[in-house]
C-alpha cells in the first residue's frame, strides 16, 4: 500500500533509494492517477487525498512495540479523494504489540548496524552490538578496553549516538570473549562481574522515546550503563586473575567419550 497526500506534505527519494539498493537497480516508479506524484510502480493500493488545514481529530490509543498501549493524540486528518488498486490487490500488514513480534524481528536488525556503525567509528574496540529488544531501548555491547573506566565510556557513548540518544536507556557492556546475542554468558558475566558500588553509571534526566511508558514525564528518563566487563588498570578490583578455562585437550577428551557413548548404542 501506498499512501500520497498533497500539498504540504511531500517525499523524498530514500524509500526509492532503499528499494533500489535492495534490488541492485533503479525501482521503477508510476503516476500517481490523482496527484501526479510518484509512486512505486507496482504497488497494490495508492491513496491520494489531502491533509486538511487546522483541523484534528484524536487518533489512538494503539498497541506499541512497548507491550503497551499509548495515549490519544489530536492529530491531522488526511481527507482521502482516491483510491486505486490492482486486481485482487494484497494487503501487507504487520502485528504489534507484546514482543517478540514479526516487527521486532525486522526493526531488531536496524537498530543494532546503526549503533554498531556509530560506535565503531570512535571506538574500533567495539566487536558488536545486541539491541534487538523493544527496539533498542536495552542494548548488549561487547567490547575491548584500553585502559580502567573504558566500558562505562562506551555505554554512554552508545546512550549520545544519533540512533542511542532517543532510545537506549539501558546498556549491559560486556568482555570481548562473551557473545553479546548469547544471553547465559550475558547472564554470567552480569551475575560475576558486576559490583553495584562501582560498575553502574546513571544519567539524570536524559531525552528517550516518547512511547516508553516509564518515562516521566513522556520523553524523559533516567538511563544506565551497567559494566558488566572484567576491570583493568588502574581500575584493579575484584579477583580476576584466574578464569576458568578448558584446557587444550579438553575438546579431543569430549570427543573420546562421544564416542564411547555411540559404540555402547
């Protein structure tokens, strides 16, 4: 479905642009039959109309990606004068609601290259970014450290990004060995790393979306960095001298006994 309305409101040509990269060539686009505006080529509805001056009607409350229904808003109506459609035309919808949903799987993915992009850009110790969830008002960066305090750096940073600044409000930053989409070494490494006297930052008063139902007032919250990474100099605390590791042979004795199990079958 496409929906087009005249003046004021006009489009630019980045959802073309998308399309286009997505397919490896220019997209095609029509005439809009009404407007003359451009419109995808192809596409199953176009509604053309007309956003009417200074008038408003209340529009919501809606199920968001949040698990909960936002507030009525007084919005503009859109007087709808045409609509056109191919034979048998296919409507494409997504739900939304409580995670996970299909959109969570799609937005999940947007928000985490965005994040990782703009953190590697001035911190090339950032080995990936796990913001897949409500999207990306809680984010799992993995990272290396230069010197003690450098996780906390990173966690903030990610809340200041142009993608963070209105939507992470919680970050877990973790050691480059724990895989931040691997949520038991997440849960081991906040359950054995973190000590709440020196390993959390809270930041007052910060900008986030406005459809997070925590923030008070809307758009407004308290966000955290949780550094949940093994400290470093001159940040020495904690007794992390001696990791548990599999020894080199460990990986041949679990085959041995692999196989053991089988030939008894």
């Amino acid at each position: 479905m496409y929906v087009m309305a005249s003046t004021p409101l006009r489009y630019d040509q980045s959802e073309y642009e998308m399309a286009g990269a997505i397919r490896g060539s220019a997209y095609p686009i029509a005439t809009a039959p009404l407007t003359g505006f451009d419109v995808p080529w192809g596409s199953e509805v176009v509604i053309e109309g007309v956003i009417e001056s200074r008038k408003r009607e209340l529009e919501g409350p809606f199920g968001e990606f949040t698990g909960h229904y936002s507030g009525g808003h007084s919005m503009p109506v859109i007087r709808i004068d045409k609509v056109s459609y191919r034979t048998q035309p296919i409507f494409e919808t997504l739900y939304l609601g409580m995670p996970w949903t299909e959109v969570d799987y799609l937005i999940g993915p947007a928000t985490c290259v965005p994040l990782y992009k703009q953190l590697k850009a001035e911190f090339p110790e950032v080995q990936a970014v796990n913001a897949m969830y409500t999207h990306g008002l809680l984010a799992i960066i993995s990272t290396k450290k230069r010197y003690g305090g450098f996780a906390k750096a990173v966690g903030v940073r990610a809340m200041t990004t142009p993608h963070g600044l209105g939507y992470l409000k919680m970050v877990i930053v973790v050691d480059e060995d724990v895989d931040p989409f691997n949520l038991p070494q997440v849960m081991w490494a906040l359950s054995t790393k973190v000590n709440a006297a020196g390993d959390l930052v809270q930041l007052h008063n910060m900008s986030v979306v406005a459809l997070d139902p925590s923030s008070s007032p809307s758009g407004i919250t308290d966000k955290l960095v949780i550094d949940a990474t093994t400290p470093v100099t001159p940040d020495d605390r904690g007794h992390f001298s001696q990791p548990a590791r599999d020894l080199p042979e460990t990986s041949a004795w679990i085959k041995k006994l692999t196989d053991l199990i089988h030939a008894k079958r």
